[in-house]
C-alpha cells in the first residue's frame, strides 16, 4: 500500500544518442538485429555513468562482471544508416546477486519506438563464479543520475515501460 | 489425439559445426552476447539451404525477406575462441505471414548445451509489406533434409527443445 | 611554385569524438583490429556531413557509391573498452572518379595517435560501375567544414599528416 | 645461388573455405570492407592450426601475442553473401620479433581473386612488451602443414604472391 510502484523505484530512464553506422546496416538495407543488442550494451554502459559509476571500474578494480544471462528484443520498425536514434535504458529488476535492464530504441526524428528490449545478468568474479553485488553498488545504480541525459529534440513519448 | 505433437511436425534439428573466431571474443575472454544472435543467422541459412532452399534464391528470386520480429536468448555457460560450437536449429511454429525457429548452441567437444534461442518472423515484399509465403514456401521448408546435417562427433544430449 | 602545397588544399581535419564500446574489444583485453576500420568510416560520414554533403544523400538521391579500393592501418597503441577516442579525417587526393582519406585515431586523454590510416574509394553507379563524381561534388567536399569539429579538450599534437 | 628463394621458404598457402555470413553484409549488398581482416584472421589462425600450431595455446600456454601492428587490404570485386570464399594465408616474413602473412580472398565459384592484403605482427607477452618467438615457434610454422588445405573446387590461379 504504501511501498511505490516498481516503476516508481526503477523507473528513471537514461536517454543516450547515437548514430547509425554504415557498418550496421545488412543487405536489405537496414539495421541487422544482432546490432540491437550492442546498443543495449551502450545503454547500459551510460546508464550507469549518469549515476557516477564506471562499469569499466566495475570491472577492473571491483573484480566483478556482469554477465548477460537472457536477451529479449521485439523489433517494430526498421532503423536505417545515419539515422539518429535514442537509448533509453532502466533498471527493471535489482537483487543481491542479479538484475535486468530494460530498453527502447527510439527513432530521433520521430519519437517511435523501433524496437523495445530486456536483459537480464549476473554478477560474478573474475573466474566466472557468481557472487553478490560489492558493497554500495545498489545505492549507486539506484541514485539519482549526476549526468543528464542526452537530448534528442524528439517527441519522446511518455514512457510506459516495456510490456 | 491423432494428430502429431508439435515436435513430431516441426522438431527435426540441422545441425551446423562453426568454430568461435577471434572476432567475436570481447575483454571478458569469451564470446559477445550479440554474436550468438549471428550464429543463430547462420543456423537459418543452413537449415533452409539442407532442405533444398536457398535462402538468397528467396529474396532474390522471389521478392520476400524474412524479416526479424523478436529474439530471444538465454545464455548457459561461455564460448570461447577457437571452440567448434554446433548450431542446432529447428522451426518451432510456421503460420501463413510468420514463422518461428528455434536454436541450441552446443560445445561440440562435451555435447553441453551453451545457450538456446528463439526467433520469430514475418514475410515481407520488397518495400517492407507484409505478404503471405510465396507458394510451396511450406512444403520445402518442412520437407526432410536432402543435405545431411554435419556431425560434430560429440555427445549430443537428446533433445527436448527449448523451453 | 605559387600552388598550395597539398596540405594546404586538402589539409582540414575533422574531428569525431567516439567512444569505445564493449562489442569492439577482444579477448586480448584492447579494440580488434577490424574496428579501427568501421571508425574511419564514421570518419569520412562526419567530415561529410560537416560540409553540408550528406553520404546517405549522395547514395539515395544521387545514386552514387563510394565503394573502397585500398585500405591501410598501422596500429601504434591499444584502445581500451569506454576510452574516449578522437577519429581525425582528411581528404589527401581528390580526382575525377576516385579520392582517398586520410585518418588519425587519437586517444582523447592524452592526444597520443594510436593509429593512422588511409582509404581510396572510386565512385561508382549502383550497378557497380565506375563513374565520375556528380556535379558540384569536389566543391561541396572541399569548401570549409559548416560544422565544427568535436572537440576533445586533449593537447592533440600539431598536425603533420600520415607519412 | 644456393639459398632458396623467398616463396620457396614462405610460399606454401593455407586455404580455408568460409561462407559469406548476412551478418557480413552492409546496405550496398556487398560484403562490408572491415570484414575482410576478420578473414585474414581466420586465415592465420588456420594456418597455424595447419602446422599443429594451436594459436590459442600460444597465448594460453606461451603468454604470447601476435599483436597486428599493420594491416593492408586491395578490394577487386565485391563478395555477396551466401557466396563460398577461399581464403588464402601464406607467410612473406619472419624475423626474431615479427611476422608478416599474405593473403588471397578467391571466390571460389570461379577462382577470381576478390582481395588481397597482408598484416604485419609483433610478438609480445601478456603486458604488451615486445618480446622474441618463443623456442621453436619459427620450425613449427615453417613446417609442411599435417593438415591439409580445404579445396574449393574452384579453379584457382597459379599463385603468384601478392606484389
């Protein structure tokens, strides 16, 4: 009753824009799908330097590893060479040993959702065992973000959070 | 009662051996998530191509693209370079706009199963318009392979398909 | 004897900030080799677009590609994962049916080149055919950039061009 | 007089069959150029396989690293996907600290050379510090192969080395 909503504690999302390459484009002259997921990783990889937190460091001083366990996404619209496009990432899940991010991949000139995904990780050592998460990282990953996200100009529309 | 389980219809697996390239190991020391996606691209080309179909014969000659709705991917245990993996896969649904295949990454040299998927499509026309499956497009996709699948000589366990 | 030397008339670099994504290191822990090509690519789409000439314009409307001949790359330090890199591109031959890039990689922190490169395209018709350039190309090409380049804030060495 | 020629000592070529992957492709419909040095790779690792050398236990067990110090690349014809390729690996030096391979790309329904290129190597251990080959690894690589090249079928030219 009186605890929020998820959408209320994982809700904020992270807005990061990039542009499509050339190199991601497939013969049928778009974006091939497997490219999504790099994107997700981008997302992630920001998302978490908005709230002061290297995943690099993570990674190098912290000996910890988050490592893709599930992939989903669901692909509405194509994306093209040179498009600009925004990545809109959130926590959905956190927990002592794993969490999910969730995504939308929205086209810049438009707002559209071209493609909304989920994926899921565990946090492990170096040699792979899972472990818990080190000491503060649910606080940081669940502040506040200290860098704004990137503005696309677009009509992004008001977020529902993916299905 | 008589009519067969879906498995008996659609469950007989290609397999195809591939060996894990350089390429596509990122700083964690084994295989990127998003290439599983690629591998599961190949385990379609080669399943089509077994029973008689070029999957280039289909965009080229007949106009159609199977073109990618939704992913999906869980990932069991690592790949690393220069391991031979075998990509298994099968169709898990076939609809008159639509079809689904299902995939196991496999360890060729213990037989474990390292990560299994799901894609879905939908037939398109040249300019991205859904269409229904040129004619006989069925009948070739579930007819038994001409070309026999590669064996990897490893303990492959029976399957079950993917969850 | 009174002609601008060619540094004088291709010399203007532009500049493209990036950063280092997870999907283009490898399993030695630094940025695969191939990546550095797909980087000179976003090069040559921004120093483009920075003279009000859009590359995705000129294969739509004008039906004209500039398909890659020759490349060449020496690598002289590691990229790693999240480091911010600065792309450097320049024009260093410009003729009437073919013209070559120059590149710079330059790691934003502390200006170091890691890497040049060079690129020689011809221009060619959608069939593949050689072609010359459009009307009006080499003038959009090497009028002043109408964007300014990206800047790293990195003490990036004084330029003196690939050997 | 005595002493053999240089293609007599480093002209045995490796051949490796691959096929064009969709993955590989860009919106021209052609094979994207960064990929050929994935095959380069590809080509080097199976030459060494060839001589029962196991690249991937030179840097497992040897703590050493052919890092690419320099690559080259001639594009000839484009390569389509779904296209069988022969690639084609020879070594054209080897001194105390580096390595140099050559290399075809044939396609291999009509033998024509599409590509060719070369990479240049140095050897370091773990840290990046250039070191010698260890002991030995100049006989092994310069060995006949045990392994057999993959044949294509094709009709391949009467090799002359890259220039």
């Amino acid at each position: 009753m009186t605890s929020p909503a998820p959408e209320d504690v994982f809700g904020e999302w992270h807005e990061k824009l990039e542009r499509v390459r050339y190199s991601e484009t497939d013969k049928m002259g778009i974006v091939y799908y497997a490219n999504y997921l790099v994107w997700f990783e981008i997302g992630r990889t920001e998302f978490c330097r908005a709230r002061g937190f290297s995943y690099r460091d993570f990674e190098e001083n912290d000996e910890s590893y988050l490592v893709v366990a599930e992939t989903y996404c669901r692909y509405k619209a194509p994306a093209y060479y040179d498009d600009e496009i925004l990545i809109r990432t959130h926590i959905t899940e956190l927990r002592r040993r794993s969490l999910r991010f969730g995504y939308e991949i929205v086209r810049a000139s438009d707002g559209q959702i071209i493609a909304e995904g989920e994926t899921g990780h565990v946090v492990t050592d170096a040699s792979g065992r899972v472990r818990s998460f080190p000491e503060g990282f649910a606080q940081r990953l669940l502040a506040p973000p200290v860098i704004k996200s990137q503005s696309s100009g677009a009509i992004v529309p008001s977020e529902t959070g993916p299905a």
